[in-house]
C-alpha cells in the first residue's frame, strides 16, 4: 500500500526548455507551477525563473553561444513547441539584465 502511494505522487514534468548553443544543448525541466495562460491565451513560462530553480543565470546563456530556446510540451511521449525565444531577443534581455544589475 505504501509503495502504491509513493508511485501516484511522483509526477512526470510536462514541460522542459531546450537550449541550443554553438557547443552545448541543455534541458530544464519546468515546474508546473511556473507555467500560465498569458494574455492573450498561449501558454508561456518566464526563462530567467526555470534558469534559477536550475542554478544558471541570464549571463550564462551568453557565453554558451545561444542558438535557440524553446518551450516544449512532453505529449505522448513527443514534444510539442509551445514558444521559441529569438536569440536577438534573448541577447536584448540578457543586456538590459546587465544594465540593472551594474
């Protein structure tokens, strides 16, 4: 009985960001609780918060050469793109990180 209950709470991560860069691939797994319906009704999850449960920062995507983010969704076992995050976005976003926080 005890086995049976520990095996229905363990739950598989639905959604995971894959980052590309020139020499490295990387995937972050999402907790459910960082992903919404935004505005106008797709469902987004903000990077920097799935970069620090992951004990990276917005400074570390620099130097790994992005390439491509995506936000996927794990369905039957395939990967569905939910979101794709431009790399000249990205380097926009890592800049202003860096104009805050200097």
């Amino acid at each position: 009985m005890k086995e049976n209950k520990q095996l229905s709470q363990i739950q598989e991560k639905e959604y995971k960001f894959i980052i590309e860069g020139k020499t490295v691939l990387i995937t972050l797994t999402v907790d459910s609780d960082d992903v919404f319906h935004n505005a106008d009704g797709k469902i987004d999850c903000p990077l920097e918060t799935v970069l620090r449960k992951n004990n990276f920062t917005l400074n570390e995507l620099s130097t790994w050469g992005i390439v491509n983010i995506r936000l996927v969704r794990l369905l039957d076992e395939r990967e569905l793109i939910i979101n794709q995050i431009d790399s000249s976005i990205l380097l926009e976003l890592i800049n202003s990180s860096m104009n805050v926080e200097g």
